[in-house]
C-alpha cells in the first residue's frame, strides 16, 4: 500500500500574550511608551504590567513532535482528551495552519470538515452554498451539478434548500457541509467532532457514509471523536494523543482499550488551598465532588451511587443551573440531568451544595465520568469541565454467568414466567 500521508517531526507552538493594538499609531504609542520605561498606556483593567515573563512561559506546544504514517485507505481515529492537539493535528493536515516545525507530506485531494458551516456564507442559500462550499473544497462546477442531488438527498434539507443558511439551526448546517465534504471525490477526508451536534439518525448516516468511503472506495478517512463505539465501528486504527504527544498507536480496539485504561479520573476532589486556586473561573469555582455507594464500601452495579458537590457561586441575581452528564468508557452519554438552584433571578454569591443520588441495578459494570455544565436561564455557559470526576461501578455475576452484559444500562427488571401444559 502506498503511504497517503506522512507526519515526521511535527510540532506547532502557540504564543501566548498581547500581540498589537490593532492599529499602527496605537503600537508606536505603546512602544515609545515602554522605550522609555512608562506603563503601557493601552493596559486593560484588572492587568499587570508585568516585564519579567519572557520566553518559553508564553509559548504553549499544541503538538510536540509528532511521527506517523497512514496508508491508502485505511481509516484512522484520533483519540485524546480535550486539549490533548487533536483538532490542532487535523488543521495542520488540512492546511489550515502552518507548523512550527517537522514536515507533513499528504498524497491526493483532501476533503475536510472541521467546524460547522465552514465555507457557508449566511445571506446566501443552501444552494447556492453547495457551489461555493464545493469550490473551496476543490470540486469543479460540473462535478458539483452532477452530484448536487446525491447531496440534497443526504443531507436531508430538501425542503429548506432555497432558504438562506443563516436561517438554518446548527444540525441543519452540519448536514449540508458533512454532505458536500462527503460527495468530494478525494482521497483523503478528515472529519471532526462536528458530527455530535447531528442527531443519532444523522450520525450513524454520516459514519455508514464514512466507512463507505473507506472500505468500498479505498480513501482515506481521518476522523476524531470521543465516542469511543463510533472509533471502534468506523476505524481500523487508532492514534492517541496526550498533552500535544502521540503515546500510543496500535490498531483501533488496543487504542481504544489504552485510552480508557489510561483515562481514569478520580472519584474523590476536595479543594483545600484558597478559593481562587479552585477549578471553575471568575463565575464558579468547585471545592468538593465526592462519589460513594448508597450501601456497601465500593460501588457495584446493585449498590447505586450518591455524589455531593460543592461549589462557590460568584454571579449573584441570576437564574443559576447545575447539569451532570455521566458518560460510559465509550464516551455514550447515559444521561445528561440537571437542577434549577435558582429560578427567579435570586443566586447568591456564596457555598451552594448539590446531593444526588442514582438508584441501584440502573448502571452496567464499567467506568464513568462525569461533565460539569453551570449555566444562566439554561443557556449562557458560566463553566464547563470534561471529564471532571470519575468512578467504577463493579461487575456482578447472574447465577452462574459472570461475564460482562453488553449495554450502556444493566436494570433488574421483574420478569414473570408461566407454563401451561
């Protein structure tokens, strides 16, 4: 098989800090400013001025040196937490950004989809966006009409394709641009998490779509998610990334089972030093997220699970709500439940408490996590975190059948059983 892309020493480096002011005058002003050893006149309030940090402390390694290879026709998931360079990898290989350093040879037409709706002009309608998406993406005018049904009829937007894109919600504009990256004749396709926000029926629709066009079609897909079922469906192989690091690359399942081993949380977050220093931002900071059996000293799928998280409220006179989603190995959400703390703008700027409780014989033995999502009138985010905290819930056997039942939820249910003869 022939090499369709080759990574060798690739890294990228961020700069962190205030790069200008926007406009020529402004960045004399604050250069002549500093020349003569005055404050900088343009500092934002609430900032240091500070002179002392310099050099690597401002330059954040997205990627840091990075080598593989992928063969023509192979499918291959990239794997990692958030943060961990995934998205940064894939727009280095769609050359939408250079890398600082290493090279990345790529063999054949790319096709790419990294954010919704890239490529899509508001004022303009489905339509007349399907050529202009198609043109960025490299296709010809005539191969565009020739498959300009075919890509209608995936997307499913039939009705509203006349209607300008800005009046489009978010899974619409997914759909379309997922079908044009799609439909591209090219050899290499290079998806991002953008499928998460299609609906289920769409995203078994673009993953059968996917490895079509890697099994039947011999291109090469390049596809990074946190649904970890979905990589071990769709890919042959699996790179993980860590830190900006690649520290694994095997075949999809050893990929996978490595990620999952290796990304287990804590089950018990307490915050002793000052506040400031808590996870959370300017609006939350968390201080305790513990997880325990109802019953029993460790959990297991017929003891349930209680949490308790406390948190330090800073947004006082709001409509403040708390959402916990669990999340399996697989990176299926098993749920995704909130609270309402306060419903008619009456926050207060203090310690808030959160107890709950998930009943017995409800979750299969596995490892979980837990997503943090605080938000105002539930729809403004004020903090999120992936994977905050995690836990295990024990396997437990069933008469003489120990082994592991496959699903995401393992209830006991009552089952009646008669015989007549």
């Amino acid at each position: 098989m022939s090499k369709a892309i080759k990574v060798e020493n690739l890294s990228k480096a961020y700069q962190l800090g205030d790069f200008g002011t926007g406009t020529i005058s402004r960045d004399l002003e604050r250069f002549w400013a500093r020349m003569r050893g005055k404050e900088d006149p343009f500092l934002k309030i609430g900032e240091i001025n500070d002179r002392t940090t310099k050099g690597e402390s401002d330059v954040v390694w997205s990627l840091n040196d990075i080598n593989f290879e992928v063969e023509q026709g192979d499918a291959v998931g990239i794997i990692g937490r958030n943060g961990a360079g995934k998205s940064t990898l894939l727009k280095v290989l769609s050359r939408v950004t250079s890398p600082t350093t290493g090279s990345v040879k790529l063999r054949g037409r790319i096709a790419s989809l990294l954010e919704v709706g890239t490529g899509f002009h508001p004022e303009l309608s489905g339509r007349e966006n399907i050529y202009l998406n198609g043109a960025i993406l490299g296709m010809r005018k005539a191969e565009i009409k020739r498959k300009f049904d075919e890509i209608v009829s995936f997307s499913g937007v039939e009705r509203y394709i006349d209607t300008p894109v800005k009046r489009y919600s978010s899974g619409m504009y997914v759909r379309l641009a997922f079908a044009v990256a799609a439909h591209l004749e090219s050899e290499i396709l290079i998806v991002d998490e953008v499928l998460a926000v299609g609906d289920a029926e769409f995203q078994k629709k673009c993953l059968g779509k996917m490895g079509q066009v890697s099994r039947n079609e011999g291109r090469t897909v390049l596809f990074v998610s946190h649904n970890m079922a979905a990589v071990k469906t769709l890919c042959t192989r699996g790179i993980v990334l860590a830190n900006g690091q690649l520290i694994y690359e095997n075949k999809q399942l050893e990929a996978v089972s490595f990620y999952q081993t290796n990304n287990n949380t804590r089950s018990t977050f307490e915050h002793h030093d000052d506040l400031s220093s808590a996870p959370g931002n300017e609006n939350i900071r968390v201080l305790k997220f513990i997880i325990q059996p109802l019953t029993g000293e460790s959990i297991s799928m017929s003891t349930g699970v209680c949490f308790e998280m406390v948190f330090f409220n800073q947004k006082a006179g709001i409509n403040l709500d708390a959402t916990f989603e669990l999340r399996n190995s697989d990176e299926i959400p098993v749920f995704h439940n909130g609270v309402l703390i306060s419903t008619n703008n009456n926050s207060k700027t203090g310690f808030y408490t959160i107890k709950c409780t998930i009943p017995p014989n409800l979750l299969n033995a596995g490892n979980y996590s837990f997503k943090l999502i605080f938000g105002e009138n539930q729809r403004y985010l004020l903090f999120g975190a992936d994977d905050f905290i995690g836990f295990e819930v024990e396997n437990e056997s069933k008469g003489s059948n120990s082994s592991l039942a496959p699903g995401v939820i393992h209830p006991n249910l009552d089952f009646t059983v008669s015989y007549q003869s």
